[in-house]
C-alpha cells in the first residue's frame, strides 16, 4: 500500500483526534483544557485539509465544523481567565 502525502495528512489529523478523545474518556485530559482544545483544533484542521485536498466535500464540512467549534472553545477558555 502507497500512502500519498494527503493520506499522512489525513492519518495524523484523525490520531490527534483519537488521541484527544481517549485521553479525555480514560481521565487524563479536561474537555476544557487548553491541551485539549488544542489537538481537537490540529487534528480537525489537518483532517480538514487532507478532506480538501482529495476533493471530498462531506467530511471538508465535518473537520471544518469540528475546526471552528474547537477554535470558539479555544476563545472561550481566554475569555473566562
């Protein structure tokens, strides 16, 4: 199996969203925290992208969605310290 750049883009985007979201379920990191926010921002922007880039649309909207509510959380963390 070859693996295009987009796929690499694509795979790490979704392991940091996977990533974000087991470490949140078994404890270890706060939907609040910056962390999280944080790689929920990465992974669905990389994710996002490599949708982008091989043109398909629904998971663009998804990713892209999952972008922008990450980014809201991320001035609402600011807004409230």
């Amino acid at each position: 199996m070859h693996l295009t750049f987009n796929d690499w883009i694509g795979f790490i985007g979704v392991f940091i969203l996977l990533l974000a979201y087991l470490m949140n379920l078994a404890g270890k990191l706060s939907k609040d925290g910056l962390l999280y926010i944080g790689l929920n921002i990465v992974g669905a922007g990389l994710a996002c992208l490599a949708s982008w880039l091989i043109h398909y649309l629904p998971f663009v909207l998804l990713e892209g969605t999952w972008t922008l509510v990450s980014l809201g959380a991320l001035i609402r963390h600011f807004r409230t310290k």
